[in-house]
C-alpha cells in the first residue's frame, strides 16, 4: 500500500512541477531574462534580512561556488548588487536592486495570478484541504533536528552611496 502511494505521490508532484513551473523552453522564468535559479536567490535575497552565498546555494539547491556564479550573473543584470560583510570579509551578502525586486514583483505577480485562476476553479472546502496536505508533507519533508534562518545581526547594510547609482 506505501509503495502504491509513494508512486502516486511522485508522479503527481512531477506533474504539478511541469504543469506549474516557471521555466520556459529556454530556461527562462516566466519569460523574463532570468534562470529559475536566479529568480530563487533573488527571492531569498528580497525576503531576508540579510542574504549570503549559502542562503543563496541552499534556495536554488546548488553549491557554494554555484551560488555565486547565480548572484555574479544577477548583478552582471543589474538585479542585485554583491557586498563583503564590513565585520567578516568572508562572508558576501546579495542585496536586489530596485530593478531587481520590480522583476521579482512582476513575476510574482504572474505565479499569484495563475494560482488564484486554479484555486478559483477548486471548491473552497478542497482547497482548505490541500493546504492543509501540503504543508503537513512539507513538514514531513524537512530533515529533522535543523534550524531554519536563526536570527542574525544585520550585515552588508549599503551605503548611502550605493542607493545614489554609484554601486
């Protein structure tokens, strides 16, 4: 019976992963200039406090080394800039430009329009109930003993002349 179900689950969520992806044939998000990979760090990087490499490398799932090679061709676009922590040279902090998050916003604006379109055509008691599935799977899914984004000081804080065009 798990077998049959754990078959039923994996090809229901290939299913979901192709029919609501957001990459086209070319491997662009949603049809803009940007990567899967790329839209995650830029995500992560909007929505924490600070963003460094390996937040960056454990959204998109990739290493280190190719985390930074997403934030090098993010700031080679203009969607966000890359600082070294003024305490701790070590670490690189990712921050989006207004550029970046206005693409960010806009593709996030596309997901939501597209999820409300399918959730319109659900009944709202299944819909109750598939959030409610999918966050007991997620949290299922999560390995166990790890804490997620502790809090931090904050680091990289930009200076004023970076925000007047000069960085």
């Amino acid at each position: 019976m798990m077998d049959a179900q754990a078959r039923q689950l994996i090809g229901l969520i290939d299913n979901i992963t192709y029919s609501f992806g957001m990459q086209s044939l070319e491997g662009r998000c949603c049809n803009e200039n940007i990567s899967h990979g790329e839209f995650r760090a830029l995500q992560v990087a909007l929505h924490q406090t600070i963003c460094t490499m390996q937040d960056i490398a454990r959204s998109a799932a990739v290493t280190k080394s190719g985390a930074t090679r997403i934030a090098k061709r993010l700031e080679e676009k203009g969607l966000a800039i890359r600082q070294q922590d003024h305490k701790d040279g070590r670490i690189c902090c990712v921050t989006p430009t207004e550029k970046g998050q206005t693409l960010l916003n806009r593709i996030e604006d596309q997901l939501m329009c597209k999820m409300r379109e399918i959730l319109a055509a659900m009944d709202p008691a299944m819909r109750e109930i598939l959030i409610l599935s999918l966050n007991a799977f997620v949290q299922a899914a999560k390995p166990r003993g790890v804490h997620v984004n502790p809090q931090r000081e904050m680091c990289c804080a930009i200076e004023e002349k970076d925000t007047l065009g000069n960085g």
